[in-house]
C-alpha cells in the first residue's frame, strides 16, 4: 500500500475370495506385462536412476551411470538481453564458471533455475559466466546427493582441486540478497492538505482497519528518528509478525499526522501501534506486552504471525 486511493475519495470395498482374486490377477497379467515393456518417458538421468534401483543397485552405482561431468558442454547463464537463460526448474546438479572458464562452484538444488537466479543477484558480475547442468528430477535426497559427488570426484580430478566455492568454510555461494524493506503507508498522493476531500483523521481510520498491524513512527522502517521509535519496530521485527509501518515526521505525505494520530487515539505520545484495529499503546506497553507473551497473542489473533 503506497498511497491510499481514500486520499481523493473517503467511502471508505469387501474382501474378495482367493479364488476370484487369482482370476482377476491372471487376467491382468498380460497387460501389466505390457505395460511394462512401453518404453519409459522420464528424462534419461531419472530412468537411469530408476533402473538400477530397481535392479538393487546401490546409490554409487546408480550415479555412475549418469550424464558425466565431462561431457556435459557449459551455457551461457545470461541471455544476450542480460535476462536469466531458461534452466530446469527440477531438481539436479550444477556446475558454475566465471567469465574466464574457471569452476568456482558445483552445487545441487531442488529447483535449479532458482538457485542460480539467486546467485546470478548475490554475487559479483562475472563470477557466475556460465553453468553444466545435469537434471535429476524426482530425486530423494540420498540420488541428489550421489549425483553430486559423481561430479564432483570429476571436477577435482579433471581442476587437481576442489572448486574455490566449495571449500570448507566458504560461504560465498550461500549468500542471499536482502530483501528489500517495505515501504512505510503514504496516506496522501503528496500534493498537499488542500487537496484532500476528508481529514487526515480520516484517512488514519482508513489504514488502521484495513492493516492487521501499524506502526506510527517517527522516522522510517530502517531509519527510525527516535529510540521508542526504534524500540517498538525491533521488538514488531523480532516478533516475526507482518506490519506497516507509517511515518508521522513525513510531511509531504503525511500532512498533519503528528498530531491527527494523538488525536485519533486520545494517546499524547509517538509511536503509537495499533493491532487488529485496536489501538494497543506505545513504546512502554508494547515493551511489556512482549514481556509477558500479551503481544504474541494479540498479533496471533490479528493473523499478523502464526502461531
């Protein structure tokens, strides 16, 4: 919610006999049979796993005799549009190399086109240049992980060396990016009071009975301009909940909202917070409500947490 649209407009089965069931199994045989031998239309990695399983073979011996590192060619991870190319959204295993052709990292993924869209916004440019790509979709953990050492037993033998991103203590190649904070609540388009059709006490009972949680803060989400301020956005962060955030000090925004709030609330401080569209209390209250447990049960009723 950037802005409230409300700024120009207020309205707001039996068992069977043996005898029936040896009939019923006889008849169906052949076609089972049949089945059988139709030829099977998961991807060559999968069958191969599926086949020596079946056979009794063991995890080793079933990754053996999947695609080799060696022979799988790189691609290119960004088109020409600098777009992520289309990859696998299965599992398998990847290996990825920098602009100069050198392996950095093998990894494996339940969903690979995820994780190298997350490495492609987390790491340096050029470290993630190009990938080998070996799918293995429908995996357990146990085939994933099989395939993973195949290749990488490859990799060290064919570098001498353990790729830089896989070596102990190295956790380059699990970075995220940060999210990017919320935004806190406009209640106006910016163009002034003088441009509003209703109060500003008005638009504030419009964001605290449509938001589960709100703060009204002096400062910003990542930027508080006071320690209340700071002290009731750590302790709404560390609760886990999903809140809003609306800043009393933005007057281009929020005209007036320093002192409509303490109006609205009959409360004569800031912040001010307000849960299920009950004001709560400030800084103190709140404080002491996490204390005591009230708070988590408070947003848990709003459905702003889950319990």
């Amino acid at each position: 919610m950037q802005a409230l649209a409300a700024a120009t407009a207020c309205m707001p089965m039996a068992r069977l006999a043996a005898p029936r069931q040896q009939q019923r199994q006889q008849r169906h045989a052949p076609a089972a049979a049949s089945r059988r031998q139709q030829p099977c239309r998961r991807s060559a990695a999968r069958r191969l796993v599926m086949v020596t399983a079946e056979a009794g073979t063991s995890g080793a011996a079933a990754a053996s005799q999947l695609q080799a590192f060696s022979q799988t060619a790189p691609q290119r991870v960004l088109g020409a549009d600098g777009k992520l190319a289309e990859f696998p959204t299965t599992a398998g295993v990847y290996a990825v190399y920098d602009s100069s052709g050198t392996l950095h990292y093998l990894g494996l993924s339940r969903k690979i086109a995820v994780s190298l869209a997350t490495h492609v916004e987390a790491l340096p440019e050029g470290l993630v240049h190009s990938v080998k790509v070996l799918e293995v979709p429908e995996a357990s953990k146990e085939e994933l992980q099989e395939a993973w050492k195949a290749w990488m037993q490859e990799a060290v033998a064919e570098a001498g060396a353990i790729p830089p991103g896989n070596a102990s203590g190295q956790t380059l190649w699990q970075q995220r990016r940060p999210r990017a904070a919320k935004p806190e609540i406009r209640l106006t388009p910016g163009k002034g009071v003088q441009d509003l059709t209703c109060s500003v006490e008005d638009l504030v009972d419009q964001v605290v009975k449509t938001c589960k949680v709100v703060a009204f803060v002096k400062g910003t989400r990542t930027q508080p301009q006071c320690g209340f301020s700071y002290k009731v956005l750590t302790i709404l962060q560390e609760s886990g909940a999903d809140f809003e955030v609306v800043n009393v000090l933005d007057d281009v925004y929020n005209p007036g909202l320093r002192e409509a709030i303490k109006n609205y609330s009959a409360w004569p401080t800031i912040p001010q917070v307000f849960v299920g569209g009950e004001f709560i209390g400030g800084a103190d209250i709140v404080e002491e409500m996490n204390g005591s447990g009230e708070l988590k049960t408070a947003l848990q009723q709003a459905g702003a947490v889950r319990g």
